[in-house]
C-alpha cells in the first residue's frame, strides 16, 4: 500500500514529503554513529595480531571521522533545524559523509590484507562486518535512497574490485558473492525508500486533511455561533426575539415555582409609532426603534433581558424583581425617553412610550402572566398614554 502511495506522490506535496524523510535520516544517521565504533573495535581485534598498532589505529581514527562529523551534523540539524531551502543541502552533505563512511570500511580489506593466506581469514571476517554493516544501512537508510545506494556501493565496491584484482579463486568468489550481495542490497534499499516515502506521504495527507477539518470546525462553530445570534435576536434592533423572551418567561415561572425567585414582566410600545412612520417614513422609523432599544438599555441590570416583543412593541424581563421596584424601574425608562429626542436627523423626534407591569403570581402560567401585563398597558394607553401602570 505504501509503495503505491508513493507513486501518487503528488508535486505540491513532494517538498514536504523530502523533509520528513531528511528529519528521520537524520535521527537514524546519529543513532548509527553512537553505534558504529562496535565494528571498528571488532575489524581492530580481528586485525591486532596480523597488522600493526600505528596503522590499526591510524585506520580507527580515519574511519571514526565520517562518523564524527555525521554526529556534530545531526546534533546541529536537531537543535536548529534548518529552514526549508536549506534541507536539500543538509541532505546532499549527510550524501557525501556517507559515501566517504563507507570507502572508509571498504578501505579496511586493503588495508588489511594479508598476502600469501590461504584461507583469507582476515579478509573474510572484515567482509563479514562490512555485509553486516551494509545490510543493515539498508532499513537505517530506508527514508534516503541515495544515501543508501552511496553508501553501500561506496563500501562493497572497494572490497569487490580489490578481490578481482587479486584475482584467486577466493577472492574472485568472494567479490561474486559481494556483488550480489550490493545488487539485493540496492534492491531492498529502494523499496524500503519507496515504503517509508509512501507511508510518509501518507501522513502529509493526513496532516493536511486534519488542518482543514480543524478549519471547517472553526469556520462551523463561528457559523453556528452566528446561528445562534441570529436565532434569539432580532435582526433590526439586535435586541432578544419575541421567541427567546417567551422561553426566558417560561424559564423564570419554572424558577418561581421551585424556589420562589420573585420576576416582574414589563410591557411597553410606544405611543403613536404609526404617525412617525407616516410622516417621515418606514427608515426613520426603524431608526427610532434602534435609538429607543439604546437609550432603554442602559438602564437595565446584568441579568435583566429586553426584548422587540413585535412591532414598537417591547418586553422586559426583570428576575428578583418585585412589583413596585419594577414600576420604578418602568418609570425611570419613561422619563428617559421623553426628557429628549431618541434621534436629531432628520429632525429632533421625541417619543414616549406606555407601560403595563405585572409581577408574577402563585398558579398562574406565562400566557396568564402576559396577558395581566398586556392588561396593565392597554389601561395606560387609555389613561392617557405616556405612563406606566401595574
């Protein structure tokens, strides 16, 4: 599945797909060096006895140098990842220290050879490390090709042109034998690559797909959020609905029942709303209800809900509130509107508006509730107008 996941490897995503492989290289790349020193020290023990110290450990040091650069690489590549435009060149160089790592184990049948051995034991379990080595470059590679082609070519070439240069029957099956050995090796090396590039591929499509469900939920819920709005406000004044306020009434009644939380209701339009509408027009008109919904607003507490019940129609919702501080507070809202005009263009328009308060009572439902309400401000309206009544 992977393998076919990287033949759809799509351009935009190629870039991404690089860097992710480069990363994990490089964490695989320095635990390997942290490794490495196990196969000098085993190629030293073997070769102790046949070669001397100083070029033993003249091999040791040059061979561990790769290795030691690869170490400070990754270390400076983990701490301070590069930028994207820098990846292809910490790529290239992790390329060329490899190539140089594997001609350096490569080196070690040369430089350890033992002329006139009959058996090649020395070269033979020096070939036995380098396969070793190769062989599992191979899965530590995997998210490189190149590094894992340069690396296992550059370290069983050297070892395969030496033997056929040396030319008995040994060495000409042993390089028959290591150059099978670097063809399988590449093979499974570039399908391992095309595994773990898939795989990675893979997980950039999910990444992606995970960013834009996270984009869709944050575009839904601010949609929803907006829903919500809409739903319980009305569109003119954005004062709470005729719906919502019913619900909060309901609500409060329900309070009162179970705990005894007193409410007052507040009822109200204002007085000839049609003759302003008739005068100056429809526009004008909304202008004056945005105004009074303003003007009405400041005077209410935090728990206090107003609402556009219909039309120049308005109902207060007041809880804790009994009926006397809810008269208060019906009268206050009266003076407010008809001290001064609610808007100056296109002309000064001063309003006044009547009341009908009704505090809530033992055995009655919302309607009940209501219609006292609605009683109280048809009894103003006949007194007068401009005035609030219980």
């Amino acid at each position: 599945m992977s393998k076919e996941l990287f033949d759809q490897i799509l351009p935009e995503n190629r870039g991404e797909v690089d860097a992710h492989c480069v990363r994990t290289l490089f964490e695989r790349a320095r635990q390997a060096t942290l490794l490495a020193p196990l196969g000098t020290l085993f190629i030293f023990w073997v070769v102790h006895t046949t070669a001397s110290l100083p070029l033993a450990i003249g091999w040791m040091i040059i061979n561990s140098l790769p290795d030691a650069l690869t170490f400070a690489l990754t270390t400076r590549y983990q701490r301070n990842p590069p930028s994207t435009g820098r990846i292809a060149a910490y790529h290239n160089w992790q390329v060329v220290l490899r190539i140089l790592q594997g001609l350096c184990w490569g080196s070690a049948v040369i430089v350890f050879h033992v002329a006139d051995d009959a058996t090649a034991f020395n070269d033979i379990a020096i070939l036995a490390v380098l396969a070793a080595i190769s062989a599992t470059n191979v899965v530590s590679m995997a998210p490189s090709f190149r590094t894992v082609a340069g690396f296992c070519i550059s370290t069983l070439l050297v070892p395969i042109l030496y033997s056929i240069w040396l030319g008995d029957t040994i060495h000409i099956k042993i390089a028959v034998a290591l150059s099978l050995l670097l063809l399988v090796e590449l093979q499974f090396g570039w399908d391992a690559y095309r595994q773990f590039a898939g795989g990675v591929h893979q997980l950039v499509l999910n990444q992606k797909i995970r960013k834009q469900l996270e984009m869709r939920n944050v575009e839904l819920d601010e949609l929803n959020r907006k829903l919500r709005v809409i739903a319980i406000h009305d569109q003119l004044t954005g004062l709470y609905n005729r719906h919502f306020m019913v619900d909060q009434i309901e609500r409060q009644r329900e309070l009162f029942v179970r705990h005894g939380n007193i409410c007052s209701i507040v009822l109200f339009d204002i007085d000839h709303f049609k003759q302003i509408n008739d005068c100056y027009g429809h526009a004008v008109g909304d202008d004056v209800l945005v105004a009074l919904s303003r003007r009405v607003e400041v005077l209410l507490r935090q728990g206090d809900a107003l609402g556009r019940y219909g039309g120049e129609e308005f109902v207060l919702l007041l809880p804790m509130t009994d009926l006397s501080a809810a008269l208060h507070l019906a009268e206050r809202i009266r003076c407010a509107l008809a001290d001064s005009p609610v808007i100056l263009k296109p002309k000064g328009i001063t309003v006044t508006a009547s009341f009908g308060v009704a505090q809530l009572e033992h055995g009655e439902d919302s309607d009940d509730w209501l219609i006292r309400a609605d009683q109280a401000l048809y009894r103003a309206k006949e007194n007068g107008r401009n005035r609030a009544m219980a």
